[in-house]
C-alpha cells in the first residue's frame, strides 16, 4: 500500500516570499489533516478537510495561509507571506473514514526554512 | 478544551533497561488514546491506541501502554529498550464527535538511548 506522499522535501525561503506544499493522501482515504510542526513541539492541527470540504480550520492562521482539496484527492497548503515564526516541518496525514480503524497515515513531511 | 501533557522532554535509558514515557490528558470524558514514534526525517507512526476495553493494550516494537481512568493517564512501556528505540515519541488524544475527529498531540518526549 503506497503511503501519503508529500512535496517538496525540504523549501527554504526568505521572509514575505510564498510557497506551497502539496499532499496525495492513501488512495480512498476521505479525511486529510494538515499540522505544523515547531522544533521541539509536538504536531499542531492547521486544518482538517473531509473529502473536499473543510471540516476545521479554527487554528489556520488564515491571513497568511490557504488550503484547498479540490477533487477531494490532494491537497495543497500555501502561506503567503511567509514569516520568520513559519519555520516549521510541514505534516500531512489522511484516515480511511468510516471505518473502525481510527489509525492515522503521516507523510514524511516538508520542512520550511524562513530566512 | 482537551489537552495532553508530557511531563518528560527527554528520557536516557541504558539499552535492556525498561523504559516509561508518561502522558496525562486533561477532559471529561475518556477519549480515544495513542502513542505514536517519530524517528528523525520520518512521519509519525503508530505504536499503538486505546479506544475501549482491556486498559492494558499491546502495540507493535514491543511496547505496550496502561489506560488508567482514575489518574487520566496513559503511559508506554517497554520492557527492555533497543538501540532503535532512540526516537521521539508523542502522545495524543481525540474525540469522535459530530463526525469530526482530531486528534490532539502532546509536546513529545525524546528517547535517548546508551549503549
């Protein structure tokens, strides 16, 4: 079973530029989740979307980050501008809803590096 | 709001010693339960989960972790760490509501391992 794909790998940028990650969950999973991940944090939700439609987004930072699922397959997350505090490791995880399994598949990650 | 709290940032252990990670989580209600293993460069993984049942549940590696209700506390053992278990290890707690599902990560815990 392939697992949750993400790009890039690694993205430096320097502060006020944008950028974008981009997520392809399991194949059939309805639920994508979308956390940050500080330097000696634990994960923290941005946002969560159930097939294509949002489901929470209360911790997105929204003046600065967007995310969509169109299609309700993959998903991107943008932020614009980016911010020194946006440095961060990027994880993207999916859940085969409706299934007793409430296991979560993560991605590797994209790290940000804001400069 | 729910919480979930790692007292330890880092734990040493010798390998063959036993090992426990505590977690404690802050709600009403008894929510769904897991421990998941970071290794650097890597997405989380699963070690295990409690949803209901037998407090004493078994994950993969060898690890098991105890639902204790009276203390809000969820721990993960380990009989006799490997030199693998070097790791950084995240507790995480959800709620099923409404058809929503997020899971909460606690801060982690750093495992360290001497030969």
């Amino acid at each position: 079973e392939a697992g949750v794909a993400q790009s890039p790998r690694y993205k430096i940028i320097e502060k006020r530029q944008s950028v974008a990650f981009w997520c392809n969950p399991i194949s059939g999973h309805a639920t994508l989740y979308w956390y940050q991940q500080i330097l000696g944090q634990g994960p923290k939700l941005l946002i969560q979307f159930q097939n294509n439609g949002v489901v929470d987004d209360s911790q997105l930072p929204k003046d600065r980050f967007s995310a969509e699922r169109l299609k309700g397959v993959d998903s991107t997350l943008k932020i614009q501008p980016a911010k020194l505090e946006d440095s961060a490791v990027y994880l993207c995880a999916s859940r085969n809803t409706g299934t007793a399994d409430e296991k979560l598949f993560f991605g590797s990650g994209t790290q940000l590096s804001v400069l | 709001a729910q919480s979930v709290t790692q007292p330890d940032i880092h734990i040493t252990v010798s390998e063959g010693a036993s090992l426990e990670l505590r977690c404690n989580y802050s709600y009403g209600a008894t929510p769904y339960l897991f421990w998941y293993v970071q290794s650097p460069g890597q997405g989380l993984q699963l070690l295990l989960k409690y949803f209901s049942g037998d407090t004493l549940v078994q994950g993969i590696k060898g690890f098991e972790a105890e639902f204790k209700r009276s203390q809000s506390s969820f721990n993960l053992r380990k009989p006799s760490v490997h030199w693998s278990d070097a790791a950084e290890y995240f507790c995480a707690v959800a709620l099923a509501s409404g058809g929503s599902y997020i899971p909460t990560f606690g801060r982690g815990t750093s495992l360290i391992v001497h030969p």
